[in-house]
C-alpha cells in the first residue's frame, strides 16, 4: 500500500491547481490531478502534504494553514508499467492572490502542464480528472468554507479498468 498525501491548492478566486500527467506506454493516457504524493518514512500525511507543496509549487507554508482531512480515496492504477495500490487523503490549501502569484509549479512534477480550474471548467471539461466527480465535491467544500463534518471517503477505485 502507497500512503498519499494530496492538497486542494485554492486561490482566491476559488480556482483549484491541478497538475498535468500522461503515461508514456498509453497513447493519449492524460489526466489531471491535485498537489501531493507520497508519505515518506518518518513523515505523517500533514508533513507530506507540506512538504509535497514545498517541491511541487515552491510554497512553503506553516502547519496551520493546512485543512482538515475532507476526503479519503483508494485507487490501484498503473503508470509507466508500475503498478500502484494507494490510500490518499485530501486537505485544503487556500492562498491570497500574492500566494498564487507566486506559485512556481515544478516541470518534472508537471511534465504536461499545470492550470487553475474553475468549478465551472471542472464540471464542463472532457479531460480525465482525478479524483472522480471533483467539481461537485469541491463546490460543495468551497460552499462549507472547507470544512467538513467526518472525512468523506470518495471509494475504491481501479483507474485502469475505469479509466474516466
């Protein structure tokens, strides 16, 4: 099992960064996806996430400004002929217009790009987005003020056997 730690990146605009991704062995395989990664040894899933934020985006921000645990999601896919079987949890990250200014998306952890969605372009898109059904349970995020009542898990997913 893969330990993941991902971060809802909102700016003031209430648009959400995602990060771009295509599998090299499957032609036209791209998908879009949040800040984050795996939990390192030694790490819990709030250190992860800041440290993920800090190599992905070049923000680096105190313990505090991280959310509570909104969701949880398990999911085995492939990439690049490996295998993953992970557990991830998701956290709000809301930034001023000067924090999203400075964000500074690494190339090597968005290899295809990076772009601010709105909920209005996650609802509307033909893109494959991780997770699942994500504009409406981030409306509905935005609209609790990012808070949440108990962690939501989202499922179990396969991604290769399902992959929109």
């Amino acid at each position: 099992m893969r330990w993941t730690s991902r971060v809802l990146l909102v700016d003031e605009r209430d648009r959400l960064l995602l990060l771009c991704a295509r599998d090299p062995r499957r032609p036209g395989a791209r998908w879009w996806f949040t800040v984050g990664g795996g939990v390192e040894d030694g790490e819990d899933h709030r250190q992860a996430a800041l440290r993920e934020l800090r190599e992905e985006t070049a923000l680096s921000l105190p313990a505090e400004r991280l959310g509570p645990l909104l969701w949880t999601r398990r999911t085995h896919l492939s990439v690049d002929g490996r295998a993953f079987d992970q557990h991830e949890e998701y956290r709000l990250v809301r930034l001023s217009a000067a924090e999203a200014a400075a964000t500074r998306v690494d190339p090597a952890e968005a290899s295809h790009g990076h772009h601010w969605w709105t909920v209005q372009e996650l609802a509307t898109t033909s893109e494959t987005v991780r997770p699942k059904r994500l504009a409406p349970l981030l409306a509905e995020v935005l609209t609790a003020g990012g808070q949440a009542r108990t962690p939501l898990h989202l499922g179990d997913f396969d991604e290769d056997a399902d992959p929109e």
